[in-house]
C-alpha cells in the first residue's frame, strides 16, 4: 500500500520561565541551504491548553492563550540568498528569519505554571493554493511553563 505524507512539521518542546521574557527566532532554508525570501509571507504562533472539551463527537478547542501574528514586510528581505542566482544582491538578500517575542509581563499574566501546546504555522504568500497562500505547520509541541518565585515584572 502507498503513502503519502504531507506533513513537514517537527516536534519541539519549549520550556519557559513564567515572567520570564520569550524570545523565538528561526531561520528558514530551503534544500540547498538557501535562508528563504519570507516577504509578504505570514506566521502564525498560537499557545493553547493541552485539551479540547468533548461535546458529543465533535472536539472544541479552547481558545489559544497566547497568540503572535506577523506578516514579514521588512524590505531588506526581499531577493535571494543564493549567491549564485543572477538576481542576488547583498544588501537585500534573504535573511529566511523570522521572530516570537513574548514580554515578561505577558507570560506572568497569561500563562500559569504548567504544560501547553503550541504550534507555529507558516503561510507561504507566493505559493499559492486555491488563490490563498500555502498554509503549513511548521513546528508543534510543548510549551511548557516552570513557575518562578521571583516574579519582577
């Protein structure tokens, strides 16, 4: 029997410091080792509780406890990283990174000590799908938050 799997995402648990600050940032490469061109694309990072309430045969999930939207529009962003590519210009090359931030105000406040999921989805402007961008989930996990007594912010 023949499979086919769609699913390009990878597990990483993260585990944060409740009033701690939170700082993500990834870098994203093709096969070739190329840092992508993400201008005009989007991500998604979303923090839920662990589980859905059952009702019935359908499972609602709760709303997500933190949330970080952003749409990349830095014009520094905008060409290849490819050297070789005849359309590389260093000053505009593509960087591939992309950044969470969650303030130590923001993480005391909305997160009690335990164990969330999260996942981070990536929409891909210029790869389109039924005129919308190629949405994917990139990385998906534990988010797990350790209580701290020392709580400054």
């Amino acid at each position: 029997m023949a499979k086919i799997n769609f699913d390009i995402s990878k597990r990483l648990d993260i585990t944060v410091k409740r009033g701690d600050s939170f700082k993500l940032e990834l870098t994203l490469k093709d096969s070739s080792d190329n840092a992508l061109n993400l201008y005009g694309d989007t991500f998604h990072f979303a923090v839920s509780t662990p589980n859905g309430i059952m009702m019935g045969t359908d499972t609602v999930l709760p709303p997500p406890v933190i949330t970080a939207n952003q749409q990349i529009t830095d014009d520094e962003n905008t060409t290849t990283s490819d050297t070789s590519d005849s359309s590389y210009v260093e000053e505009t090359a593509a960087t591939g990174k992309v950044k969470f931030e969650a303030t130590a105000t923001e993480l005391k406040y909305n997160l009690e000590a335990g164990t969330y999921r999260y996942d981070i989805q990536y929409v891909d402007a210029t790869d389109l799908v039924d005129e919308e961008g190629n949405a994917r989930t990139i990385l998906f996990g534990n988010f797990i938050v350790k209580d701290d007594f020392s709580i400054l912010a």
